[in-house]
C-alpha cells in the first residue's frame, strides 16, 4: 500500500454522520493519515480506520428508565425481573390503571347498545 498523501481521498467513519464517508486526509504521521476531513459534513477528525466509535451506554438514561419504571409499577428495579412481571400482569387485569389508557372501545360499545 502506497502511503498517504495530503488530500488523498480515503473512506473512514464520520461521526458526525454517522457512517463511513469519504474523506480528504488532512494530516499525516508516519505515512499514515492521522487526520481526515469528512467531505459530506468537513468535519475533522482522527483517522479512525473506518472503525465506528463504540456504542455508548448512557448510565444516566438507565437510571431514568429505572425510575420511570419504579413509579409505574411501585416496585424497585432490580437485578430480578420478577416483581416488574407481577405489577404488569396486575395492570394487564384491570387495576384502574388500564381503564385510563383505553376509554374510547368500553364508550363504543355503549352508544351502541
Ligand atoms: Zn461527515
């Protein structure tokens, strides 16, 4: 493989959009592109060698989802799935909360009647 040269178009993975874009190098270190410019968006960044930054789990949204969960079944998330599966079938039986999220059928069926 010939070494890179400036301006040379080279494919890597944009992060601004996304997915492996072609790419001006910008940079070079040692014969290698060290940074390219995305050519769809002309954001610079490090030569990532196509590869797409790992996927990022966000420890603050699973807390949230936690909570919102909490709140819906009153029951606190655990490492056991159990009691979320218990509060769900309770709600799926009728406890009042199911009345408040499907009104309109029960209205139907009485206007008919
Ligand atoms: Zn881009």
């Amino acid at each position: 493989m010939r070494a890179a040269r400036l301006g040379d178009d080279i494919d890597d993975f944009c992060v601004k959009c996304k997915r492996v874009m072609n790419h001006s190098v910008v940079s070079i270190l040692n014969d290698e592109p060290a940074k390219v410019r995305c050519r769809t968006c002309h954001s610079d960044h490090d030569f990532r060698h196509e590869q797409a930054p790992p996927p990022k789990v966000d420890p603050r949204k699973a807390a949230l989802f936690n909570q919102v969960l909490e709140k819906v079944t009153g029951v606190p998330a655990g490492p056991e799935d159990a009691p979320v599966a218990e509060a769900a079938e309770a709600v799926e039986a009728g406890a009042g909360v199911s009345a408040e999220a499907a009104p309109a059928p029960k209205a139907k069926k009485k206007a008919k009647a």
